[in-house]
C-alpha cells in the first residue's frame, strides 16, 4: 500500500511540474512529446485538428507516459495509462479544458479556442493505471544520422597573431 502510494504522488508531482511528456501509444514505434495538464488524478490533452497530434491515442486504448524533469530534461517516471476521450462540452470535458485553456501558449484564437476544439479537436483524460515501470539501463538515444560535417578543429596558434596584430606605423 505505501509503495502505491509513493508512486501516485511521483506521478502526481513530476507531471504537474512538467510541461511536456512523452507518449508511445500501445503499438507505436516511438514516442511523441505532447503539453498537457494535470487535472483530477489524470493527464489531459488536446489535439488533432490544427492542436498537437494524437496519433495512435483512441478511446479506451493504452499508453505508455515518460515524464521528464523540466530543468535537467531527464527521464523521471514512466507509467501506463488507460485513454479516455471525453464528450464535448460534458462535464469532465468543460473542466479539462478550462484548465488546458489555461496553459496553451500563443493560441491564434484566444477566447474562441474552446469552441474550436470541440468542432475540431479531440480532448483526452489518460489515467494511471498500475505501478510505475523501472527505469531503462541505457539511455535510449538514437543514433544520429550520418553526415558529412565535421566538428570545429582548433585554430592554428598563430593565427590570432596575424589577425589582431597591430599595425606599426
């Protein structure tokens, strides 16, 4: 029961103090980062439509949640979800929006923003289900693709004498 409880407000606090997650929809082949709210116990999203895509995220589907730490960028917890897309204009929807209305940055629309997104876009409530996953022995970064630039190579240890010598007269 105490380890329960210690990994809901893990949860709890690393999501609220983070301003973006990453999500793999059960099935997909990798991650996707979305904004989101805390709000009841849960994770809310919007997005399709002209918002964040959501891709892979349907209606009683699952998910995988990675939290990272907003000042160091590192992997905090990850948890599974269960999705649930809310109604609009429900209840349940009107209060996630009314705290994700709060926290969208440079919206095109300002106060029309809600009606938009009930025509257009979908709101999602994703709920923790089960403990939080071990953390990965590696780091999990890709590879980067290949190319043909170079890192900056040190300059000969003359050369500032030549450019910023001063000129006798």
């Amino acid at each position: 029961m105490t380890s329960e409880l210690l990994d809901q407000a893990l949860v709890e606090e690393a999501t609220k103090k983070s301003g973006l997650i990453w999500v793999k929809a059960a099935g997909a082949p990798a991650a996707r980062a979305l904004w989101h709210v805390w709000h009841e116990g849960a994770v809310c999203l919007v997005g399709d439509g002209s918002e964040q895509p959501l891709t892979g995220l349907a209606d009683g589907g699952t998910a995988e949640v990675t939290v990272r730490s907003k000042d160091k960028g590192g992997r905090l917890v990850s948890f599974p979800v269960k999705v649930v897309e809310l109604a609009p204009e429900s209840e349940a929807w009107e209060a996630a929006v009314a705290e994700l209305k709060g926290k969208r940055l440079n919206a095109p629309d300002g106060e029309e923003m809600p009606r938009r997104w009930a025509r257009e876009c979908r709101v999602l409530r994703m709920e923790p289900v089960g403990s939080v996953l071990p953390l990965p022995e590696g780091s999990l970064a890709a590879a980067p693709v290949g190319s043909p630039a170079t890192t900056r190579r040190a300059i000969p240890a003359g050369l500032h004498r030549l450019l910023f010598k001063k000129r006798k007269r």
